[in-house]
C-alpha cells in the first residue's frame, strides 16, 4: 500500500511543483493540463494551461498536485506536508520553503529531534520539516 499527498491550487500549481522540484529534487513523472485533457472543452480558455495533474517522485515518494476546478477551489487546512531528512538537508529544506512563506515554527533542536521547523510556503502549503538524528 502506498500513500501519497494531493495538493491543491487555485491556478499555480505548475509554479508551486517547479518550485518543490527545485528544492526536493526528483522528476516529475506526469504533468497533463486541462487542455490536453477530456476536459478541455469544460473549462474557459484561460484554464487550457493550467494543471489538472502533476505528479513528483522523489525518493521513493510521490507528491500529487493540481488546479481546481473552476470555481471550486477551497483553501486547504487542517494538515502538514511532513519531510524527514539528515538534519543538514532538512534546515536546507526548511530556509528554502520559507522563502516567501511564513514561519510557524523556526527550524531548531527540539526534545524529539535535532531539528524541526513548520512554515507554510508562498503557494499556501504548510509544511514541516524533521531533522533525522546521525547515527
């Protein structure tokens, strides 16, 4: 069994996976616009580029974005996308989501970890970053 996380956009999704391929690395293993797509006779013209399914695999991980539909987007809550990584690499991680973004929680020792961080990025995407202990 897999589980992945779906993020949801209100129209910059493209701009938000260049961003996350940037910082997390990874390739991306799918991208269909609304005009390529069935629906494209469903959506005005303006929506012809934008994302119905993006998808990013890094690591043995995939992480699922798209544009909603128009009209339907709902601003997401309620949730954290979670990164764990040598500690060195989650701070990297963390400045680099931040940029543009707000801090919830600056990056730094905590009793459960030698680094962690929550930000929400400048598309709107929390996140939180866990610095993995060397062994």
């Amino acid at each position: 069994m897999g589980i992945s996380c779906h993020l949801s956009f209100d129209g910059d999704c493209a701009a938000a996976f260049r961003h996350y391929q940037r910082i997390l690395g990874g390739q991306f293993t799918g991208v269909l616009t609304y005009g390529e797509s069935p629906l494209a006779r469903q959506v005005p013209r303006a929506w012809q580029s934008r994302i119905l399914q993006a998808t990013l695999a890094c690591n043995g991980q995939v992480l699922i974005g798209s544009d909603a539909f128009p009209g339907s987007y709902v601003r997401l809550q309620g949730f954290s996308v979670s990164i764990a990584a040598p500690v060195d690499e989650a701070a990297r991680v963390f400045t680099a989501l931040a940029e543009g973004g707000s801090i919830r929680m600056p990056f730094e020792r905590t009793f459960w970890s030698p680094g962690f961080g929550m930000v929400v990025d400048r598309f709107g995407i929390p996140w939180e970053i866990s610095g993995e202990r060397s062994h």
